[in-house]
C-alpha cells in the first residue's frame, strides 16, 4: 500500500541529484573530465557585469561618509554677525525700556587678563601642594555635612603674632587664588549698577578701601571705571584705561597687604596712578567737602570680620568722616554680614539727618545722605527686626572660573556664585519724587497695540451712542493695555522722547521703584513678586495676564534683584515679619493639598517603626510561650 509512493520520491531524489551534478563547477572524484561550464544568457551576463557581482567570492562594499563642507566666514561673516545683533537688539526690544533699565545687570564676570597673568605668577613660585592645603584650610567649613563646600571670609585668628607671621605669606597667596576673584565680581557687579544708576557726568578718580587686603576693590575700580565707554568683551580691559588716580590701601593684615603689592607690581601698564596701602586712616588723608564729589569710600568683606560691634561702628564714621560722596559697603549674605550692612546704613542715614538740623552746617556746600542702591526708600530696613525668622537682603553675582581658581579647589566647574550684602550712600538730600510714568510701552504692548487697531470694533446696535465723549474718542491703541491706560501712558509720549531724555528720566524714577528682593514666583496666570517698595515696606505684588501683555511679560522676564516698573493691577499686600502674614515671604504658601503629603523619608521612618514594633511582639509571644512550656512541665 505504501510501497509506491516511497518508490517515487526515492526517484525524484535521484533525480535532483543528477542535476546538481550536472550544474556543477567542480571535477568529480568518479570522472576524470571537467564538467562543462554554465551557459548563461546574455541579459544575465550584462547584469552580473554592471553591478560588479561574483558568485565565487561576494563582498560588501561600505561607502565612506562625507565630510562637513567648511564655508569661509570671509564671504559671511559679516553677514552672520549683523543677523546675529539684528536678533538680539529684537530679544532686547520685547521688554518695556523702564523694564530694561531696571534689568540692566551685567552676566557672569570674567577676571580681566592683566589680574589673571599677574596672580598666576605669584602661584608659579608657590608650593601647589602646599596652596591647595592652605586654601581647604582657610575657606572650607569642616563643620559642614557637604563636602567641598568653599566660602571667601577670611576670619582665621592664630595663637600668636609669630604664627601668624609665619602664614602670612601663605595665607595672601591662598586668599588671592581662592577668594580674590569672588570678592572682585561682587565689587565689580555693585560698581556697574552704581554707574547706571548715576548721571552721565558722574565718576570717580578716588577710591579709599578699608580692608582693601590683595586689592580686591582696586582692581574693580581700574575696570570698572573706564576713560572711554569699557568693551563688552571684560576680559580684555585695560587698567591704563581707567579714570582712577588715587588708591589708598587700609588694613592691618600684612600678609594679604605684601600679596597685593606684588600683584600691583606685576602689572606693568598702570599709569602715574599713586597706589598706596597703609595700617590706619589718618587725617591727612582726608578730602574736603567740596572736593568730594569723585571720592569714593569702600568697605567690601570688611566689617564681619571686626571682633566687636564698637569697631564696625569706628571703620562706618571714618568713612563717613573722609569727605568722600559716595559711599559703598559690602558684606556676605549671611544673617551676620546683612546685620552688619544695616547697622552701618542706619548709621550714615541717622548722621546726614543730623546735618540738616545742625545750624552750622546750614553753609555746607552739601549737606543729608540718601540711599541709592538697593533700597528705595531712606526709612528702617523692614527685614531687620528682633525674632526668630531673620531673613536676609542679598543678591548673587556668578563669575568665570579662571584656570587657577579650578585647579587650586580641584574642581572642574567652570563658574560659581558669591551671594553678597550691599548699600551705596551718596551725600545730599533724596531726590523728589518722580511724577512722570514713560517708557512703560515695549515691542509686545506694540504689537498688541498692533493688533487691535486691525479688528473690527463691535457694531452699534440701533444707532446707540457712546456713554461718553472720552470713550468714544479712545483709539484701540489706548484700549489694549490695562496697565498703561490707568497710568495714563501713551506710546506715542515715549517715542517723541530722545534716549538720552528718556534715559535721564527713567533714573529719575528708578529712585521709587520696588525692588526684588527674593526670586519671582512666576506662574501660569500671574506672577508673585515680593518687593521692598518706596514706603519702607515689604509688599507682595501680582502681575496677572489681565493686567495687560506688556506688563506681564516684564513680570516674566523679571529676576532677582531688579528693579519693577510696573504697579500692580490690585493694591499690594504687605508682609510682616514674625507674623502669619510674613511667614511665607519669598515662597509660596504651602497648600493644603501637599500639607500631608507623604515623602520617602517620612515613609522610610514609618515602615522601620513597623518592623521595630513587630519585632518586639514577636518576641514578646517566644518568651510568652517558653514561660508556659516551663510551666507546664
């Protein structure tokens, strides 16, 4: 039954054999002749020959990449940069230009070259070993959970004159590579607000430093104050080019004075400028009243590190008692510097108060003091109080790493931030405030204003009129922004306005504006703002989008530390400290969604007091049970 069917296919295997022998290339081992070779037909021939292929021996072929085309910047060069100023004069368009003056803040700060050749050849002849263990020493917190955690005081006190003599120099080296460049980005960051905030024709060709250490704010001065308007490019100023003739040097610290004579001296172009240092500041050495218009008084990192409030107090009437017009004081934004900061300005302020009720004083060319910069205001500081939440008034100013500062911190981060403490005093009474509201219109309320003056205005039905005359003779432009219309700003006021006019009386505003004293809180619908405002208070202000597209894109492109413009849609709200209005200050009420919120600590805690628990019931039951086994037996 089966054997037919096996029968044919043991014959179509035989016969599939005999093909593939016949189409074999190779001689078989039972004929002693070559088999014949295949006959292809010509069309097969032809395409074998085109695309290069063999039977006998196949390989793929890879094509190499091409390379990028490298284009000339010769031909476009000029054209790429034109489009790249054209869009970034556009970005800078979109805000308001009071907006923009208030946000007139330098980026991260780089060490000009002249300071960078002149501290890497104090540390070429120094032990690096040595360098970097002093640095850890000297500005790293041992008491901290983090580690590599630097800071730039220098408080350090040693047992005896001897010893400290003997790490003077070391100490000097390690402060000029650690804490030099962070103390010179927020010298430098004050100094640059302080010429924006001042008229064109003010400058300054004297500085007197108290705790001037390596110089620190000698080298801000030079490049800070330049003859011509400086380069954007920091890196490459000049100190020849500077407007300063005359430094004087106090502090008592011999070590960081010797170190920042040397770098004084290894840099060679500085002009006939009398560079100085000495121990204390004596009478000679001070300016008379009339002369002290460019005269400035500095104190950078200087009053935390007095041992007693006494001595903060000598160093602030000294600087008062100079003559100098202008007076700087900076600190760290810690509880301790901050303190420091308004104790002295609440000193100065109390002393030009009393030179307007001295009778003598009455024929004094000038006579008062007022705050410049942060505050805006002359009244008591509203985040210095008695209580627990001590909260401070500080800023940040990021700095460029140089090749030093990495390799003396080991780190390999290019940037870091110093958070600082600041006042600016200048003599004479506060300037009358501003009633004017201009510059309030940028390219986003333009086009906006834009348009609404291309749709159609709704049609009056039954031949209504106006409800009155003035709203019938509002244009579309005056209609589409809520802010500038209650301040009764119009666009076409601030156009009419040179920039230099525009520019002199948006500084006169400046004086009452709210500054930022914390981040924004920037959401979807509004944006927080809490503010030291003109009355001496701390407000918290909303921004919404109703308030009009101009005025919340400001409020959005708004940081930390500038100055606000625009008054808000609904009266602000005032923060007091120590109190449940105040206890949220710079943060966002927690809601009562994330009160009771679990986290992974708390959930940790739990689940280990669950095992602890479960583990002592069981071997309450164990003891329970061997009890009642050796009772029973």
């Amino acid at each position: 039954m089966f054997a037919r069917p096996f029968l044919a296919s043991r014959h179509s295997l035989q016969c599939c054999h005999n093909a593939a022998r016949a189409f074999t290339s190779s001689p078989s081992t039972s004929s002693p002749q070559p088999n014949p070779p295949i006959e292809l037909d010509p069309s097969m021939r032809s395409l074998l020959k085109d695309v290069d292929l063999s039977l006998v021996n196949h390989k793929v072929r890879y094509q190499q990449p091409r390379e990028l085309e490298t284009i000339p910047l010769e031909e476009t060069g000029q054209e790429i940069s034109a489009s790249f100023e054209d869009f970034e004069e556009e970005k800078r368009e979109r805000k308001s230009p009071a907006a923009l003056f208030g946000s007139q803040r330098i980026g991260a700060v780089v060490l000009p070259l002249q300071l960078q050749s002149a501290i890497d050849l104090i540390i070429a002849n120094s032990d690096k070993t040595q360098l970097h263990s002093d640095a850890k020493r000297l500005f790293t917190d041992n008491d901290s959970a983090e580690q590599d955690v630097w800071e730039t005081q220098y408080d350090t006190k040693y047992r005896s004159r001897l010893q400290a003599a003997r790490h003077a120099e070391r100490d000097g080296t390690a402060f000029a590579s650690v804490a030099l460049p962070a103390h010179y980005s927020a010298i430098f960051s004050v100094f640059d607000h302080l010429k924006r905030r001042m008229e064109p024709g003010w400058g300054i060709d004297r500085v007197i430093d108290w705790g001037a250490a390596t110089g620190s704010g000698l080298w801000a001065a030079l490049y800070s104050f330049q003859k011509h308007s400086p380069a954007e490019d920091m890196q490459h100023m000049e100190a020849a080019n500077s407007t300063l003739e005359t430094y004087l040097g106090i502090d008592k610290r011999e070590g960081l004075v010797s170190i920042g004579r040397r770098l004084h001296k290894n840099v060679a172009e500085m002009g006939d400028r009398v560079v100085q240092w000495q121990k204390s500041f004596k009478n000679d050495d001070k300016v008379p009243r009339s002369e002290g218009q460019k005269t400035l008084a500095l104190s950078a990192f200087m009053l935390t590190s007095q041992p007693t409030p006494l001595a903060r107090k000598a160093i602030v009437m000294e600087m008062w008692e100079s003559g100098a017009h202008t007076i700087v004081l900076i600190d760290h934004n810690t509880p301790a510097g901050f303190g420091a900061i308004a104790e002295a300005r609440e000193l100065l302020l109390s002393m030009g108060r009393k030179e307007f009720e001295d009778p003598e004083a009455e024929a004094w060319p000038v006579r008062g003091a007022h705050v410049v910069a942060p505050c805006p205001h002359d009244r008591t500081c509203p985040l210095l109080g008695p209580g627990r939440v001590r909260l401070t008034c500080g800023f940040t100013q990021r700095i460029q790493r140089p090749s030093f500062l990495r390799l003396t911190k080991h780190s390999g981060v290019g940037h870091e931030d110093i958070e600082y403490s600041y006042v600016v005093i200048k003599r004479g009474p506060r300037p009358i405030s501003a009633t004017t509201s201009v510059g309030r219109v940028g390219d986003v309320g333009r086009r906006a204003a834009e348009k609404a003056e291309m749709t159609p205005t709704e049609l009056l039905l039954h031949e209504e009129e106006p409800n009155t005359p003035e709203d019938a003779a509002q244009s579309p432009l005056e209609l589409i922004a809520n802010d500038d219309r209650r301040i009764g700003f119009e666009e076409k006021q601030g156009d009419q306005q040179p920039p230099a006019d525009l520019e002199a009386t948006l500084r006169h505003e400046a004086y009452q504006w709210p500054r930022l004293v914390f981040p924004p809180m920037k959401k979807s619908g509004h944006i927080i703002l809490d503010s030291c405002t003109a009355e001496g208070k701390i407000m918290r202000m909303t921004i919404p989008k109703s308030q009009g597209k101009q005025a919340y894109y400001d409020a959005r492109k708004s940081t930390w530390g500038d100055i606000f413009p625009h008054p808000p849609k609904n009266p602000p709200q005032e923060r007091l400290l120590n109190s449940r209005k105040g206890s949220d200050i710079g943060k966002r009420k927690n809601s009562f969604k994330s009160r009771d919120r679990p986290t992974y600590d708390g959930l940790s805690e739990t689940i280990r007091e669950q095992r602890k628990k479960s583990r002592q019931g069981y071997s309450r039951v164990r003891e329970e049970q061997s009890t009642w086994r050796e009772d029973s037996e």
